[in-house]
C-alpha cells in the first residue's frame, strides 16, 4: 500500500514537472500558445482555416476548400459508327462543373523571423479528388442508342458512353492526396488581432484521368478532333495553380 501511494505521489510529481515545462515551453518558444482563425478566397474557391505557432520560425495551419459551382459549356467529338437511315451530330454540347470540396494541412516556414512576413509553405490538399464534373444529352444518340447502338463522346484519347437516355455523365479526377508548395507573405497567427496574408502555390496532381458514371471508358482507336477544350485540361493541367488572399484574426 506505501508503494502504491509513493508511485502514485511519483507519477503526479512527473506530471506536474512535464505540464510546467510544457507551459513554459509555450511561453518562451511560442508552441501552441496562440490560435487563429482565416477566411480567404483564391483559385480554390472560399477557404476557412484555423492555425497556431508551433515556433517563432514556423506555424501549423488546416482547413478546408469549397470551390463553388462554376460551369463551362463546350462541345465535343462523338464517337459512333452511324447506320443507314440516321443523322446524328458528330458534335453535342457538354457542361463541366468544377464544384468541389477539400481538405488541407500546412506548415509555413518564417525564414526571417520577425524582420519579414515572408513565408514558405508546404503540406498537402486531400479530398475532392474529381476535378471536372461532366454532363450532356442527346435525343438523336437516344434513338440511336434504342435501335440496338453504341455511341460516346471523345475526352482526349478516350470514350465515354452515353445511356440508354441519351444522357453522358462522367468527369475528370485526380489523385485524392495532392502535395503542395507556395510562398508568400503575412502571419497565419497576426502579432495584432487581425491581419492579412497573400499566398501563390501548386497543388501536385499529376494528368488527370477521364471516368464515367455510366458503363465504362474506353480508348479510342481511331483519331478524332483532339482540339476541344477537355483535351487541353488533361494534356496540361498536372499541377493545380493556387492564389489566394486570407483576413485572418487572432483568437487568442
């Protein structure tokens, strides 16, 4: 029983030593001693993050990305061998949306300390992996489609099926964990209560690739019309570019 309560004394004693030098550390190192929050705007569409020191050299910042519904129309290649007695456009209109929701997780490094706000950041974006959400529609490819065919749109080297409905639904998507690098300037945690910070970065995605909701994508074997607006995504977009501008406002 003595032993007990002497291991017991010894264990608070332990206790009390780690959370006094943890609160000292915080006082005179600047770990944690402080919290953030930021509401910002940029290439990923509206961000809120939280974020804390971790040093006077460095600062620990997640949140999450909502890029709202914006739309592009354009039209493309279909892909079909067309029987006697039917006319069907080489061409329909499709709708991309880029609509998406992300994670992130970074560190800025403050290389200058407290002479500059000038900051080099890294981490990674997660989540929100499909880049372009794709739909159309055709009542000509319905017909077709009911007499017993096969039609779908050309997506770069790619075909996507259309349905039974005459509908075609599919996107691009990337990986779901997307490395990242940039740099800028202002405090994630401001010295007063609010500030404001500026940032230039990419995310690494690598080429995207074309899915469908319907069937399944296939390559295309013979050469169609590669210079549509999709194709130029996937044979240039394998880095996401990221500007955006942050008000931040220290919590406490």
């Amino acid at each position: 029983m003595v032993k007990m309560k002497r291991l017991f004394l010894l264990c608070a004693f332990v206790s009390m030593f780690a959370t006094c030098n943890f609160i000292s550390a915080q006082k005179e190192l600047g770990i944690f001693n402080s919290l953030s929050a930021g509401v910002g705007v940029g290439l990923t569409g509206v961000d809120v993050e939280i974020a804390t020191p971790i040093t006077p050299y460095l600062a620990l910042r997640g949140g999450v990305s909502i890029m709202p519904n914006f739309s592009l129309t354009t039209d493309v290649d279909v892909d079909v061998d067309v029987p006697e007695g039917f006319s069907v456009p080489r061409q329909i209109d499709l709708t991309g949306s880029m609509k998406r929701t992300s994670g992130q997780l970074l560190v800025n490094v403050y290389p200058f300390t407290n002479k500059s706000s000038f900051f080099v950041t890294a981490g990674a974006y997660f989540g929100g992996s499909s880049l372009v959400k794709i739909k159309g529609h055709s009542d000509e490819l319905k017909d077709l489609i009911a007499q017993g065919q096969d039609a779908g749109i050309a997506i770069g080297d790619y075909m996507i099926p259309v349905d039974k409905n005459g509908d075609v639904a599919g996107g691009l998507k990337v990986s779901g964990f997307r490395p990242y690098l940039g740099l800028g300037f202002g405090r994630a945690v401001p010295k007063k209560r609010l500030g404001v910070m500026f940032e230039l970065g990419v995310q690494f995605h690598g080429r995207p690739e074309v899915y469908t909701d319907y069937g399944n994508v296939q390559d295309l074997l013979n050469e169609l019309d590669e210079d549509d607006t999709f194709t130029k995504i996937i044979d240039k977009l394998t880095v996401y570019p990221v500007m955006k501008i942050r008000l931040c406002g220290r919590i406490f």
